[in-house]
C-alpha cells in the first residue's frame, strides 16, 4: 500500500525511556500491544474457568438422577459459567484483538488513551475474581441463570451483590474501552486511510464500541434497580410496591441482544480478513459488508421483545419482535454470500486459520438458521427456554464468536510472536473442536423440540440418549482446548521464525509494513495509505 | 400430501440413523416436535416444518456451492484466484429473495399469533398460580381447586451415595393431581405466580406462557380428544425448577362432568359456586374445623405435608441447607412460641425463598407445624389445632 518497507520500522523500536519489567511492565503498561496480550491471556484463563464449569455441568447431565451436584449448585455452576463466558471470555478476547491489532491496521502508533486502556484492563480482574469468588461465599454464587432476573435474584444472599459489582466494574471497564477504540479509529488513522478503506476488523470494533457505549449503561441501570431493590426497600421489580419484574426483562434485553452482536461483530471481521487472505482473492462485496455490520448493528436495538415472546406482551408487541427480528436475516445472509463470494474462484490453501474461518461460515449459519426458526413468535413459543435455545445461542457463540477467536489467534500468532504456530496440531485441534461441539450442539436441537426445558440438573428419561450423546461431544470438545494452550505456548518457546508476512494473500499494514513479531511500538511515524 | 410423505422419510431416516448408531430397542431418539395435540400445536407444528424446509433448502444451496468451490477453487489443483470484488446485481438479488422467502414465513405466522392471543369466549377458566415449587389450579366457574406437586420420589432421584432405585417410566413428569379439562372445549388459563417467575410449559397444547407475580396473564388451549399430556416449568425458578412438572389429562366431557362432581363431594367448602371467594380466603378442608387432633395424628398427617413441601428445602433431616435454606432442627422459631411460626408459615418471609404457604388447608398447616415442633431434635410437647390455625389467619 505505502512504499516503507517493513525492515524500515524496526529502528522506531523506542529506547527513550526504560521500559520497566516483570511485574512492573505488566501492572503499568500503557502499550497496546502489551495490553492486547494481557487481555487475550486473561480471556484465555477465564475460557478454561467457563470450561470447567461447562463440564461439570455436562457431567451431572450425563444420565438421569442427581450424581455429583445438588440443584442449587448447578444452578449456580449454569448461571456463572453463562457470565464468566461472556465477560470474562469472549469480550475480553475480542477488546485483546481490537488492541493489538486496530493500531496496527490504521497506521497508528497506539491507542488513544493509553492509561486508560491500562485501568480498563486492570478493571476486568477484580471484577473477574469477584464472580469466581462468590462461589465461596454463604449462598453459593448466583443461581438464577445470567439473565438475573428478579424476584429470583432478590431471593438470594451476599453473592447477588458481588455479581451486580462485577457487572458494574465491567460495565465501566467496557465503556472506557469503546470510548478508547472510537477515538482512536477517528482520530489516529495514517494519511490516506480513509474509512472506506479500512480493514474489516476495525468497521466491525467501531460499530460494536458504539454498541457497548450504547447499552453497558443500560445494563448498569437494571442492576442498580436490583441492588436497592434488594437492600433500599424500592420496589422497582416488585409488583407488591408498583412495580413489575417485567420490566426488568425489556431493560436487560434491551442491553441483551446488542450484546450478542458485540460478540460477534468482530467475529465477522475477522472472518472478513482471513478468507481473501486464504483465498488469494480481496473480498467481495466490502462496501455492503460495512452496511450490513451497521444494519445488524441498528436492528439489534429494535428485536430485544424477541426473548420474551412467553411473557405475554399484546399480539402487535409480538408481531413488531418477529418481524424486526426477521429482518436481521437479510444482512446477516449478505455477508454469509459475501464470504462465500470471495471464495468462488480463488486459490485457496487451508491453513487452521482458513479451516477455522470455513467452521465458523457453516457453523454460525447453523446457529442463524436456528434463530430464524426462533424469530417465528408460534414456534418459539413450543421451545423456548429449552435445550433448542441453549443449542441455538452456542452454535452462535461457540462456533461462531469462539472458533473466530481461534482463527484470529492461530492468523495473528506469527505477527505476535515472531514464530510459527505448529501446523498439525493446529489442524488436529479445529477437527477435535469441530467434531466435539457438534456431537455436543446439535442434538441439543432435539431436546429442545422434545421439550427439555434448560437450566435443570435433572431430567426425564425420554431425554437421556441424546444427553448422554452431548457430554461425550463436550467432552471431547473441552479437553480439545488444551491442544491451543499447549500449541500457542509452544509456539512462543519454538524457534520457527516466522516471516514477516507468513501468508501470501495477506495486505494489510501489520502484515505489508511491521516485521514479525511486530516491534514494540510500531508506526510512529505514520505510513501513507495509497 | 406430498410434504407429509417427505417429512416421515425424513424421520425415518433420521431414526435409522440413529438405531445404526446403535441406539437400544427402546432408546428415545426423538429428533422432532411432540404430536400436536391441540389446533394452535397443530399450527406451530407445521409453521416449524415450513420453516425448516426454507432453511434446509437454502442451506443445501448456499453450501453445495461453497464446497463446490472448496474443492475445485483450490491452489493445490492449480486455481487460479479471479479478481472480481463486487456486483451490484448480485449483490441486490441475494439481498430481495431473502426478504420476500421472509414475507412469505410471517404470514402464517402472524395469523397463528392472532390465534394464539384470542383467548375470548372460552367454555371454561382455570386460574393457575405457580409456586416454588408447586402448581394450583383453581377452576372458576366449577368451584374446584387443588394444587399438583412432583409425585417421584426423591429416592428415585438422589444418587449421591449410590445408585437409585429403579426410576419411574414418567420420572420427573408425574404429578399427585393432574390437571383435568374437558376434550374438544376451549379452556382458558389465567397464570400468575405467587412468588418467582415460573412457565407453564405444555408442548403438546402449544402452550408456553410465564407466571408472574402480580400479574395475571392469559392463554388458552383446546385438547382435540382425550389423552394426557406433559410438561414442566420452562422458567428458572430456584433449587427445585427441574422438579415442577405439569400433568394435563383431558377427558371426554361427560367423564369431566363426574371428575367435577367427585372433586366437590370430597371438597364440601368449595360445594356452591358462590362460595369459591370464600374458599380463596379459606383454602379446603374436608374435615370438621372444630374437630379436636391428637399430637401423634397430627404429627402423622403433617409428617407427609413436610414430604411434600418443605424437604426440598429444609431437607427430610430438618437439617435445611445453611444459609440459604435454613435448619428446622434446633430452630428457635420452630422452638420458640407456636404463633411466631404460625404467622412466618403464612406469611412467608420478604426476601428469602420462604414463601407463603397461606394456600396449604388448616388442618395441613396444623400438622405440618405440630411435624417440625416435635420431630428430630425438637420436642416442645406442643401440638397445634385447626382451629388455631384458622384463627391466624384472620
């Protein structure tokens, strides 16, 4: 694109003050590479927590009958393992990307605000160890699923507060973040990187960090309501005093399924980069694929009725949700034929990344089916809050926004570390994570349509084939996962050196002007984009 | 028709697949929605499977060309890449199908919605109110009502320390009381909650509908004939969620009829219609309210009322789960003076999982709460009449 060559940036490798080290550089980094790294250990940390929890999960479900768990416990173990995925995995995931690559990819030497991306990270922490910790406390952790819904909630003991502080800290934590990504897209982009001409990954985080800004305070309201609920005698949820715990529902749902798409926003980005690289062919449709990430983006503000089909909200309410929720088909189908497009007479190679981005394509749009089939108000009536659901939402999130993340991890990693990933390895992990999710997801789908209802730690016997089929598939899939620790590690230790653009059909600035690894401050003289 | 034919291919095959997997004689490997016993089911049913073709048809399309490029638009059998990167015609057709495929699915379902939500005219309206973790059903107009608790045992269900007994062929979907309706008459729910949020969740009748506290929602179904039809509680709602199912039994209506007139003669407070505001306020009670109860038939009464509903929580040992569920055993409530428990029986307690439990009858209070005063640890000697009861409630 610019004519620096990548070997030119090395030297801007800055000596002019002492970087500080071990605990220091971690504990007051303002780098965003730093950061980035930070942000994708700790989701990675969080993944395995989630995970094991899943697990547990799993296997009281197994067979009928309480085996290891009591009710209350598993309860718990669905509601936690449902937040720390969310927060703790897959958003702190995506913020670790946005901040290693998103100056990278406008030509820009950092973040806007570095501090602030330092105390955004070192907010997420505590806020994690406050959800893990009050497992331990009297009460056990919140049981009431991670939607938190009341007067459930307001039941329950000391760990109710200390998962409403979680969500406020990382509430605040999410805000400074967007505010940081916004800023810095419109403001530190090299000469001659026009919107128009940016990569897909950083369209997406700029649309999801309007999201964020838009409904993290949303969410921080109906947890207030909650916490004076709960200890100042208000009745904001509780029809006793005036109130309605409905209410409560339109407010998290209307933070609720923007927060989907603040999953899998960037998911599409990077998706969006890896198949034209992978393709040798430059994607098609870029221009619909931007509107079709700000159409998803607005309509997720209109379609939150759509979980809360079985309240019992008025037949137009019911109508509006189906038919707004409809619609999100069109520009998600746009970019499924867009990514396709770009593959239709490439060259393609199937590296993991490529194989990972190909799962994510038929999988996610599995999970889009499945939601289509949900949109219809009558039939999400027979399967709501069953196993179709849960099915549904892990098809969208599991081989949607995580099998992404992989596909960035193993595309990035050689940029990152300077090294290669191990190849085989990488491959024996998309096909153990590919075969497990799918042995563990999709017969989730016919619990469901035989009405097994979800959050039980028990069910009846009609229901036990096709558990026992999903344990054995998570299974598989959660010990899988330790192939991508051990293979990102590996890697960092291994002594392939990889090249500066280890991909032939890669064209981006971190790919086109930075070495591999990518030196520690980059671009601090900017690049001109032609 | 034709649809029909693919459709039991289709689940055939699926079946086929499943037995290879090697499936056992009797394995349940259900891969579609319930038989629909009801019109509205009916219409769920067939709006799922419309849905579904769409969606199978456009998968098989949109993927049999991304594998068809997969294995023939590869470097390895020397592909070379194109440079096309947009057409606008394309681009606006694959954007219009998609809507008109969509317009075409909302307008069955929008009919089906409008049906869903005409609950007018019904022949009869049971009120439900769901509680943790039971159902009441409350019939309006017959002057019936009772509630349907969880009829497995919990010996089927615990196998902490060793494997449990042999499990019931409905275990976890049977209830003490089914609910009963007539076949072929519109029935009209009224769900509320006197809690949590709990859903009232019959596949077969195409009924899923929240219960909410405070709030008086309404549904309706009508069973195309007789037959029983289950279902749990589809909402979160505490420890014992998976153990609240629902039991619907439809009969023919002259055999409703008799079920009726069984239930008053059992149920002498509820007898005259007009008399069901009262019972509201003074749930049944089929004996003498002045009749005078020994401790030890108290205790005998009250010991299966605790079964019932208090273990789930305060455990058959009194022993509670601490803190959220605390211990009946050595309780200063439960030792402490009778009117103290009395009114947190009825009251419940704000905050907590204890609920009221107001809707039990006198002489089920009085043995439940004579039950815990004198059982495990407990003796305070003190046995509680109806009566007394009764009076409390006031």
């Amino acid at each position: 694109m610019s004519a620096a060559s990548p070997a030119h940036d090395t030297h801007h490798d800055d000596h002019a003050h002492a970087h500080p080290t071990g605990l220091k550089r971690w504990l007051f980094t303002t780098n965003h590479k730093d950061i980035g790294t930070l942000y994708l250990w700790f989701a990675l940390a969080m993944f395995f927590t989630g995970g094991v929890m899943a697990l547990l999960i799993r296997a009281e479900l197994f067979q009928p009958g309480l085996q290891f768990v009591n009710p209350e416990f598993f309860n718990s173990l669905t509601t936690v393992h449902g937040l720390v995925m969310v927060f703790g995995a897959i958003m702190p995931a995506w913020v670790g990307f946005a901040n290693w690559l998103i100056p990278m990819q406008i030509g820009a030497a950092d973040m806007a605000f570095p501090r602030m991306n330092n105390w955004s990270f070192w907010l997420v922490v505590p806020a994690a160890i406050l959800l893990v910790a009050s497992f331990f406390v009297p009460g056990g952790a919140a049981a009431s699923g991670w939607t938190l819904y009341p007067p459930l909630i307001i039941q329950q003991g000391i760990s109710i507060d200390m998962t409403i502080l979680a969500v406020h800290i990382l509430g605040a934590s999410s805000i400074m973040g967007s505010i940081n990504i916004i800023t810095t897209i419109l403001n530190l982009r090299a000469p001659g990187m026009t919107l128009m001409k940016m990569p897909l990954f950083v369209w997406t985080w700029l649309i999801t960090a309007y999201l964020l800004i838009a409904v993290m305070p949303v969410l921080a309201g109906a947890v207030t309501m909650l916490l004076t609920d709960r200890h100042f005698g208000t009745s904001f949820f509780n029809a006793a005093g005036g109130g309605d715990p409905t209410m409560f529902m339109h407010i998290f749902w209307f933070f609720g399924h923007p927060e989907v798409y603040i999953m899998i926003l960037p998911a599409f980005g990077v998706v969006s980069a890896i198949i034209p690289a992978f393709a040798r062919k430059p994607l098609f449709g870029y221009a619909s694929m931007v509107y079709a990430t700000a159409s998803i983006a607005i309509l997720s503000f209109i379609v939150w009725g759509h979980h809360m089909f079985t309240v019992g909200m008025p037949a137009a309410g019911n109508l509006f949700f189906m038919y707004a929720t409809m619609l999100i088909a069109v520009p998600t189908g746009v970019k499924v034929f867009n990514w396709i497009a770009t593959m239709w007479q490439g060259s393609m190679t199937f590296e993991t990344p490529m194989l990972f981005s190909i799962g994510f394509i038929c999988l996610f749009t599995i999970g889009g089916f499945s939601g289509l089939v949900l949109a219809v108000t009558p039939v999400d009536i027979t399967i709501h809050n069953t196993y179709y659901v849960v099915a549904h939402f892990h098809y969208v999130l599991v081989s949607g926004a995580l099998f992404s993340l992989f596909a960035g991890a193993y595309f990035w990693l050689p940029k990152f570390t300077g090294k290669m990933y191990n190849e085989s390895l990488g491959k024996l992990h998309f096909w153990l994570s590919v075969i497990g999710f799918n042995i563990a997801f999709f017969p989730q789908h016919f619990l469901g349509l035989a009405g097994m209802p979800r959050r039980i730690p028990d069910y009846a016997l009609q229901f036990a084939e096709w558990n026992m089929w999903s344990s054995i598939g998570a299974f598989i899939f959660g010990f899988s996962q330790l192939l991508f620790l051990y293979n990102v590690i590996e890697c960092i230790r291994s002594s392939r050196k990889a090249a500066d653009n280890p991909w032939e059909g890669a064209d981006t600035l971190e790919w086109t002007h930075l070495p591999s690894p990518a030196p520690y401050h980059s671009f601090e003289t900017a690049p001109v984009v032609k | 028709m034709g649809l029909d034919m693919i459709r039991k291919a289709f689940r055939n095959a699926a079946l086929a697949a499943a037995l290879a997997a090697g499936a056992s004689a009797n394995a349940a490997y259900d891969v579609d929605i319930l038989p629909p016993a009801s019109p509205i089911a009916q219409q769920i049913y067939d709006l799922h499977w419309a849905i579904m073709w769409v969606c199978i048809v456009i998968f098989f399309l949109v993927f049999g060309a991304m594998f068809y490029s997969i294995l023939k638009h590869r470097k390895s059998v020397g592909a070379k890449a194109a440079h096309f990167h947009e057409n606008t015609t394309v681009e606006v057709i694959w954007t219009v199908i998609p809507f008109l495929i969509l317009v075409g699915m909302a307008y069955p379902a929008t009919k089906t919605v409008l049906d869903m939500k005409d609950a007018s005219n019904p022949d009869l309206t049971i009120k439900v109110t769901a509680f943790q973790w039971a159902w009441e059903y409350d019939y309006l107009q017959d002057g019936v009502k009772f509630n349907s608790l969880l009829a497995t045992p919990r010996s089927q269900i615990e196998e902490w320390e060793r494997k449990g007994e042999q499990k019931n062929p409905h275990y976890l979907l049977e209830v003490d009381k089914p609910m009963v309706v007539p076949a072929g008459k519109k029935v009209r729910l009224l769900i509320t909650s006197n809690d949590v949020i709990h859903g009232w969740y019959v596949p077969q009748l195409g009924i899923n509908q929240y219960g909410i506290p405070g709030f008086v929602k309404d549904t309706w179904f009508k069973a195309d004939k007789p037959g029983l039809y289950r279902g749990q509680c589809s909402q979160i709602c505490g420890k014992e969620h998976g153990y609240m199912p629902i039991v619907v039994v439809a009969k023919a209506p002259e055999e409703y009829a008799a079920w009726v007139k069984e239930q008053k003669a059992n149920s002498p407070q509820a007898a005259a219609p007009a008399q069901v505001a009262v019972a509201a306020a003074a749930p049944a009670a089929a004996e003498d309210p002045n009749k005078k109860w020994s401790l030890d038939e108290l205790k005998a009464a009250g010991e299966k009322v605790y079964a019932a509903n208090c273990a789930a929580c305060h455990q058959p040992t009194g022993k509670g789960m601490p803190p959220a569920f605390p211990a009946l055993d050595g309780s200063k409530v439960v030792n402490g003076p009778k009117a103290a428990q009395l009114a947190l029986v009825l009251g419940g307690k704000q905050g907590t999982a204890m609920a009221s439990f107001a809707r039990l009858s006198d002489s089920e209070l009085a043995g439940v709460i004579t039950y815990t005063r004198n059982s495990w640890g407990n003796k305070t000697g003190e046995a509680i009449q109806p009566a007394e009861v009764k009076a409390a409630r006031k």
